[in-house]
C-alpha cells in the first residue's frame, strides 16, 4: 500500500475502521474493506466502486463524487478556474490543434492546453481526445459545426455565466465573414464567407461557393483550421472580458429571430419551435 495511502486512511478514518487494521492490510484488502464498510454504511446515493480488487483501479478515489444540485434542482455549475490568456496564441494553438485532432479538438483542447500552462491544476489532466467526435459536424454528418460544439464546450467548463458567452460566439459564427484571423503557422490565404447558420454542411458549402473550391479539398482542411483559430479567439476575447466585467454582446440575436420567436417560442402565441438559430436560412418569412 503505497500510493493513495491518505486517502485510504482518511476514508478508513471517517468510517471508523481502525488506522492500525488499515495500516496492516495490503492495498487491495484495504480498499475492499473500506468499500464494503461504505455500502454497509449506505452512502446516501454515493457512487461506490463495487469490485476494487479490479485491475483497472489505481490511484482513482473510491467514492465517485457527489453531484451537487443547485436551488432550482438542477446540477449545480461549477466552473473550473479561468485566468485571463492571449486570444492570437489560444488561437494559433487552435490551427495546429484542428490540423491533428479535427475541429471541435481543435477549439476545445486548446484552451484547455493553455489553461494548463497558466493554471496547471485539473487541467494537466482534463481529457480533451474526447473531443474528436465532433468531425465533421459530428462524425461527418454535417450537423454542429465542431468548432460551435468546441467553443461552447469549453465555454462551459470555465464560465460562471457561460449562456452569454456561447450566444455571442455562435452568432458570431452565423453572421461574421470567416475566418477573420490568419494564423501564425498559416500557409495560405483562406477567402472568408458567411454562414448563417450553426451546420457544418451549410457552413462548408456557403465557403465552396464563395471560394470555388471543394469540400474535400486541402483548402478546406485549411479553411476550417483558420476557422478554429478565429473561433478559439472569439472565445477567448469574450471570456476574457466577462472575467474583467466588460463583457457585451457585439452579435445579439437579431430583430428578425426575435420577431419569428414572439408567435413560435416559448410564451409566445404559437409556441411549436425553440431555437435561436437564423430562421430564415431555412424557411421563408410569411404574412401574419
Ligand atoms: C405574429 C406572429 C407570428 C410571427 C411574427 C411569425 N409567425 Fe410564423 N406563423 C404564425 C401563425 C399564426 C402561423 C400559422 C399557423 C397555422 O396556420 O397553423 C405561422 C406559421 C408558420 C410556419 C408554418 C407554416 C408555413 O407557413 O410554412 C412556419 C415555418 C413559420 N410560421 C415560421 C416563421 C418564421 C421563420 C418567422 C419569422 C421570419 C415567423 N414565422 C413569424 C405566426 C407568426
Ligand atoms: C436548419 C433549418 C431550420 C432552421 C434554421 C429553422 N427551421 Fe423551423 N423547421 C425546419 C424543418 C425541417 C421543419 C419541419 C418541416 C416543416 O414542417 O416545414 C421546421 C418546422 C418549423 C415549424 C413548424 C412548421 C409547421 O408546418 O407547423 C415552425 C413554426 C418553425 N419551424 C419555425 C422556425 C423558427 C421560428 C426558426 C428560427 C428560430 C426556425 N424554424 C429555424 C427547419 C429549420
């Protein structure tokens, strides 16, 4: 028993199993020992490892933490510490990051990345490769954009009030000509487009048309690395003024959303849609 051994005893302490029993026994028996008093116990809804002497436990706790639930019920948010970065370096991080790991990896584990080297902390270890489903849309099907799925991923993990944040980001993402930010490591030009809309499919194919080239060109590898750039440096710019109380929205949802959302979303006349998206990408305006 020599690695975990404060923890084991600090359990084996609060359970009151005897420190000299504990100190005796090798790890695994002790380990066992203690998970067994545990259930024995009844944790209120603790989430206990049931077989310890399983290879795969090492040094993870015993007790899987509990989730806290805020006033309304609901899981409690509680954000991992933010410390103000540099969005041009955040960014070029995020064209080398996308160029290996794909688009939502290459927002996301960027700012993770960096938060390790100012912060260390949880993020030495926070697992970012998980990230990498968000190819494509998801796995290539064309839905969320993965730099979107990034940005508001890590918006989540390091904001107090991340709602804001992900709503100026995303409609950053629908309505601004991008990319807007040439990477450091950048090998060429990318022409910029506009979106208007949070799809990887719609997104790709508005830049085919402006740019003439095709969705499956080394332009458009390049193009959705600048794109992880410009994103990962939004986000960054808004965090960082959120931190500093400055925070404003320089892309609210327009009058337009705003007026379809009155009859459609939630309290309004009609109320059969949710959704901030740009609705008109989709269906034409009509007379009411
Ligand atoms: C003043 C309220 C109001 C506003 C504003 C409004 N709608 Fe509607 N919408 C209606 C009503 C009423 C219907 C008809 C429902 C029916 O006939 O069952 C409708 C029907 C629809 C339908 C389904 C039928 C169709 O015509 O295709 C869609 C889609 C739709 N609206 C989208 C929108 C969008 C997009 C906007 C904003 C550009 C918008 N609406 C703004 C009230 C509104
Ligand atoms: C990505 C495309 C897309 C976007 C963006 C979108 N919609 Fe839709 N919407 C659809 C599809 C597809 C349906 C289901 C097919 C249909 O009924 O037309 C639908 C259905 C609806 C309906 C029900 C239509 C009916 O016949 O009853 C309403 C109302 C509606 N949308 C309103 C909105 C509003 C308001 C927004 C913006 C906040 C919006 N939509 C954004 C694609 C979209």
């Amino acid at each position: 028993m020599k690695t975990n051994r404060k923890l084991v005893l600090a359990i084996a302490t609060a359970l009151g199993i005897g420190r000299e029993r504990v100190m005796t026994m090798d790890r695994r028996k002790a380990l066992a020992t203690i998970a067994g008093s545990i259930t024995a116990a009844g944790v209120a809804g603790a989430i206990v490892v049931k077989d310890v002497t399983a290879s795969q436990l090492k040094d993870t706790p015993l007790i899987r933490p509990e989730i806290k639930l805020n006033k309304k019920g609901k899981v409690h948010h509680d954000p991992l510490p933010y410390v103000k970065l540099d969005p041009d370096a955040v960014a070029d991080r995020a064209y080398k990051n996308k160029l290996i790991g794909d688009c939502m990896y290459g927002v996301f584990a960027s700012l993770v990345e960096e938060l390790a080297e100012q912060v260390g902390g949880p993020y030495m270890t926070y697992p970012t490769t998980v990230t990498r489903y968000g190819k494509g849309g998801v796995m290539g099907w064309g839905t969320t954009c993965g730099t979107v799925n990034g940005m508001a991923m890590a918006a989540y993990l390091v904001s107090p009030d991340p709602a804001p944040v992900i709503d100026e980001v995303i409609n950053y993402f629908q309505y601004a000509e991008l990319p807007d930010y040439k990477p450091k490591d950048a090998i060429m030009d990318i022409t910029p487009s506009v979106s208007e809309s949070t799809l990887c499919h719609v997104s790709v194919s508005e830049w085919c048309k402006a740019s003439g080239h095709k969705a499956f060109s080394k332009e458009r590898t390049q193009r959705c690395a600048h794109l992880a750039a410009s994103m990962a440096r939004k986000l960054v710019m808004a965090l960082n003024e959120q931190q500093a109380g400055t925070f404003k929205a320089v892309f609210p949802i327009p009058a337009e959303v705003k007026a379809c959302r009155a009859c459609h979303d939630k309290g309004g006349e009609l109320e059969n849609t949710r959704g901030k998206m740009s609705c008109t990408a989709c269906h034409d305006k009509h007379e009411v």
